[in-house]
C-alpha cells in the first residue's frame, strides 16, 4: 500500500494525464475543424479560378489534418494556376504533389486521374529542367470566403477585389468589413498570430425589415406564398428585398401587393378586398328568402283572417254567397303562403350553404396599394 504522500502524488499524475491527453484530443477537434473550414474555403476559391487562394487553403488544410485527398486538391490546384501563367515552379509543384499523393495512398480514388495527370505534365515540360521551388518562410495569412457571392470585401479599409481572397498580413490585430445588398453590415476585428494561416468563413444574414397589415378581422395574410398569420392586425418581420404580401378571406376577392422590404421603419399596409360576385348572390338570395318567408307569413295571416270570417257567415241565412267567396279567398291565401314561405326558405338556405361552402376569392389584380380598412373585408387603394 502506497503511503499518503505518494497517493496524493499518483492521483496528481493521473489527473495530469488525463488532462493532457484531453488537450490532446481538443487541439485534434480544433484542427480537424480548421482544417474542414480551410478545405471549404479552398473549394469555392478552386471552383472561381482564385488558384492562389485555393493553394493557400489547401496547403493549410494539409499541415493541420494530413488527409491525403489534400494533396491531390493541392496538384490540381498548381496545374490549373501553372495553365493560367505557365510559371515552372507551379509546374514543378503539381508534378511533386501528384508524386507525394500516388506515394501516400494506395487506393485513393483520384489515383488513377493523378498519374494521368502526371503523365501528361511529365511528357509535355522536361520536370527536370524547372528549378526546384526554394524553401519560403513561414508566412502569416488570411484567407476569407464569404457565402453570398457578390459581397464586397474590406481588409483594414483596402477594397478587395475577388472573393474568396488569400492575403499575406502583419500578426496582430486587423479589421474586416463585409456588406452585400440585402444583408446586415458584417464586421470583425480579427487577432492573426505570427507564421499562422487563419481561415475566415464569413456567413452574412439577411437584414430584416418589418410590415404591419391592417384589415378586417379574420383575414388570412401571406407572404411570398406561405401563410404568416390573420388579421385584424400583424406585423411580420421579412428579410430585406422584395416580397409579394397577400391577403385572403372568405367570399371576398384576394388581394395582392408587391413591396420592396429594407431594414429600418416598418412598412404599414391596409387592405379592404370587395365581396366577390358570388357572396353579393347569395346575401341577395338570404335576403330574398327572408322577404319572401316573411310575405309568407302575411298572407298566412290574411287566410287565417278569411277563416274566421267564412266562420262567422257560415250558419247565417241568406249568407251562402259571401260564405263561399269568404272560403275561396281563404284558400288563395293558404295557398299563396305555402308557395312564398317555401321559395323563401329555398332561397335562404340556398344562400346560406352558398356563404357557408364558398372559398377564397380569385386573385383580383389592381393598379393600386395602400387602403382603408372596411367591416366587410380588405380594398387595395394608392399606386404599387
């Protein structure tokens, strides 16, 4: 058994350890995520013809993670620079990457397009004649790449003219500024230490303005197609740009305007939409059902009112004359009634399924914008 003292010893170390592998293993995390956003960056400067840039972040991606793929990007890299200026030291360095990649992997799936290409490098310039590259020192550099491909670099108040950009730099501190119609303002001051390679992946967000609709309660409103709320009042925040402001509702005609959105105050539209043909049909129908119903009611009154008085002459001498007119128009009237109280109730519950079942209006297009807001739905006035 250990003695105290040596105990509290053996645990210090094993904490030590431990402590040490699991900086280990973060600095491997650091790298290996370093290393994806370098490859990235290095990609996109490939795929725009930036070759330097992709150099840059291809060889800096390969110190950090020593993936082998890495040397096959490097070579493609130098050869498409090499046949953009014909340099012979980009020469030298494709034929020494495809070299070095057919050396480390032994079954790559570039392998076979590699010694293509090198074949082809090796029969076309004597490799042998074009100096070897001299060793450079190390250097300390910033490569940028932004996500939204015509944003506008500033490195320390210098415009930059393609993205994305590899740049030799000072250590130390140094500011960036990226804008990009429709998206905020990005800026950054970043620390670049000493012979370091530091990759910046820029992801810009869209700048966001705000639009409030005003119109009559119930009302659905979209935006660029997708539903975003009901009315009688929202306010909705849209990304800068222009964007198609709908609103809908039941038996009334859609409505449609086109506004261009920017950060900043907010945008106040008011609609107030016509009923469409349909729902003034059957609000005509309803009330023409009530009308008729209610006639039907009258004239059922008026026969009530004959049979009382056919009752009343009905065992009076000498009144058989008036008793069977009395009778006659009683019968009229009953008959009036049904026919008016049943194409009344027809017509109302006609119009009331037709209000009930009826969808939304058809898109009505008008040469106008801002509205009044009514109690019967949402109407488009001013110029859009």
């Amino acid at each position: 058994m250990l003695p105290r003292p040596w105990k509290a010893r053996a645990i210090g170390l094993t904490t030590l350890c431990l402590l040490l592998s699991w900086t280990c293993l973060a600095a491997a995390a650091d790298h290996e995520a370093d290393g994806r956003a370098l490859f990235e960056i290095g990609v996109e400067s490939y795929q725009k013809e930036q070759y330097a840039a992709a150099i840059v972040a291809f060889g800096e991606a390969y110190r950090l993670t020593k993936r082998p793929g890495l040397l096959f990007s490097l070579a493609q890299a130098f050869r498409r620079s090499y046949e953009k200026t014909h340099e012979p030291k980009e020469l030298r360095e494709a034929v020494q990457y495809y070299t070095r990649y057919l050396a480390t992997t032994t079954n790559g799936e570039h392998r076979a397009e590699a010694a293509s290409w090198l074949q082809q490098l090796s029969a076309s310039a004597n490799v042998e004649s074009v100096p070897a590259p001299v060793a450079e020192p190390a250097r300390t550099q910033l490569v940028i790449a932004v996500n939204v491909p015509d944003a506008k670099l500033r490195l320390d108040g210098q415009s930059i003219a393609a993205l994305p950009h590899a740049a030799d730099v000072a250590p130390g501190k140094h500011h960036l500024e990226v804008t990009a119609a429709g998206y905020a303002l990005y800026q950054r001051d970043v620390e670049v230490p000493p012979a370091t390679v530091l990759p910046i992946n820029i992801v810009l967000a869209r700048s966001v303005g705000r639009v409030e609709v005003l119109g009559a309660s119930g009302a659905e409103v979209l935006i660029d197609g997708v539903r975003v709320g009901q009315l009688p009042s929202a306010s909705f925040a849209v990304a800068s740009g222009r964007h198609d402001v709908e609103v809908r509702q039941r038996g009334y005609y859609t409505l449609r305007q086109t506004i261009e959105s920017t950060a900043g105050a907010p945008q106040t539209l008011r609609f107030n939409a016509a009923a469409t043909t349909r729902r003034t049909a059957s609000w005509v129908l309803v009330g023409a059902g009530a009308v008729a119903t209610l006639a039907g009611g009258v004239l059922g009154y008026l026969a009530l009112r004959k049979q009382a008085d056919a009752q009343s002459l009905q065992d009076q001498p000498g009144m058989g004359p008036a008793f069977e007119q009395a009778l006659g128009a009683r019968n009229d009237f009953r008959l009036a009634a049904a026919v008016t109280t049943g194409a009344g109730a027809a017509a109302g519950v006609a119009g009331l399924i037709s209000l009930i079942t009826e969808g939304f209006g058809p898109l009505e297009t008008r040469p106008s914008a801002s509205v009044t807001p009514s109690a019967f739905g949402v109407s488009l006035v001013g110029k859009f």
